[in-house]
C-alpha cells in the first residue's frame, strides 16, 4: 500500500498491523458440477438437484486475513489466518416432517445481516481471535481493522466497537478500505477463490456439512501461498 504526504515522497506501507476483513456468500455447489467414478468404485449417485439453479443453499462467511510473516530463513512466523466466521444461529425444529423430527437441531441462516449482527460478530469472534493469534513481538502497536463500505460494517467511531477494542493492552481500530481501490482488498483479489475452490473439492450435502468444508478449506490454506496476494 502507498501513501502520500504532501512534505515527503510517496512510500510503500507493508500493512504487517492490517486485518483485512470482508463477508462472502458460500454456495453448496455450483450450478453444474461433473463428476467421475472408477469403475469399481461403489460410492452412491453423486447427483444433485435443487428446485431452481437461483435456489441453491448459501451461508454468509466471515474471513480476517493478515500479512503473514517469515523469518529469514523463511520460517513462518505468523500465518495471517485470524479465522473465518458464519452468520448461522442453531433452532429447534417446529414440526415433523420426513427429515427429521420436531425439537431437531437446524441450522438456519440470518435473513439479513445487520450492523447489530456485524458489531456482534467483532466483538464476541474476532477481536478475541486477534488477541489469540497476533504476535506478541507487536501487539504494542495499533492493530487497524480494514473493511469495506459495505452498509452493514459499523463505523470507525462506533463507541460499543470501542470500548472492548481497548483491552486487554490492544489498541485496535477499525478503518475503511479507500474508495475506488479494489486492489488494496486481498480477499477479493484471491483469497475467497481458493478457499471456495477447495471448498467444491468437499461436495458438501448440506448446510452443516457447507460450514464445515469452508472452515476446513480455510485451515488447509498455507502461508505461502497467501502472502501473494500482499504483493499483487
């Protein structure tokens, strides 16, 4: 990232105090999916189908991604990998029917996220997932929140945001990714397409089965292969 300053020569940030973090819609599968079986393999019908291709089943995700950090001798010292969140709450069935029985645990999504559901989110997922997994060898200086200008991201100025940012001897705010500067956005620019292209591999069956794959494919996401996406 380059800044600008109008008494020096523009320079290039490194972001090592940046998360990055954005939503993404997760498909179960994709519209049309081939697959192929050995002739003596003997696993059931692959087939699937849904009522329209405009139906097929979705969870929103959640991902906060930093610049991972090595050592000289390319050692990793840090993955970048914060975590990877989902908007779905757990209900109890109202009725019988063929699939399961009343008083079943389901899995139901939000209908809407909202700014209450997104301040949520911060406070009880990730600001206690950076506290987790930042490097102690700078958690004394600020640790900035990047996020687009989506209308259900809270502002920087949010005082609930606030008050649980400050603890613990964090410092960590929250800031918007510029206007018109899809390149300063390193979830859009590769890491939601490989997650998601690992996460096909998995063919998930259901809604359960769809978080499981997005956080095992999020998991199996290597330093390495991250840290290209900082340096586009």
């Amino acid at each position: 990232m380059m800044i600008r300053n109008n008494n020096t020569n523009p320079m290039f940030m490194n972001m090592f105090n940046y998360v990055h973090i954005n939503e993404k819609w997760f498909f179960l599968s994709k519209k049309v999916e081939r697959y192929y079986l050995l002739p003596r393999e003997h696993e059931p019908d692959p087939y699937h189908s849904y009522k329209s291709k405009n139906l097929i089943p979705k969870v929103m995700f959640m991902d906060d991604v930093a610049r991972p950090r090595f050592d000289e001798n390319g050692i990793e010292l840090f993955s970048g990998k914060i975590g990877i969140f989902w908007f779905v709450v757990k209900e109890p069935a109202k009725r019988n029917s063929k699939n399961r029985t009343a008083g079943t645990m389901e899995t139901k999504l939000f209908q809407s996220v909202t700014k209450d559901i997104t301040r949520a989110c911060l406070i009880e997922k990730v600001l206690p997932a950076i506290r987790a997994k930042w490097p102690t060898s700078n958690s004394n200086n600020p640790v900035f929140l990047q996020q687009d200008n989506a209308r259900p991201h809270i502002g920087n100025n949010d005082l609930e945001f606030i008050e649980d940012a400050q603890q613990d001897g964090f410092e960590i705010r929250l800031c918007f990714q510029p206007s018109s500067s899809p390149d300063l956005n390193v979830l859009d620019l590769g890491f939601f397409r490989a997650i998601q292209s690992l996460q096909y591999q998995k063919s998930p069956k259901n809604t359960d089965e769809l978080v499981e794959a997005v956080e095992r494919s999020f998991n199996e996401m290597k330093a390495k292969s991250c840290i290209s996406y900082f340096t586009i």
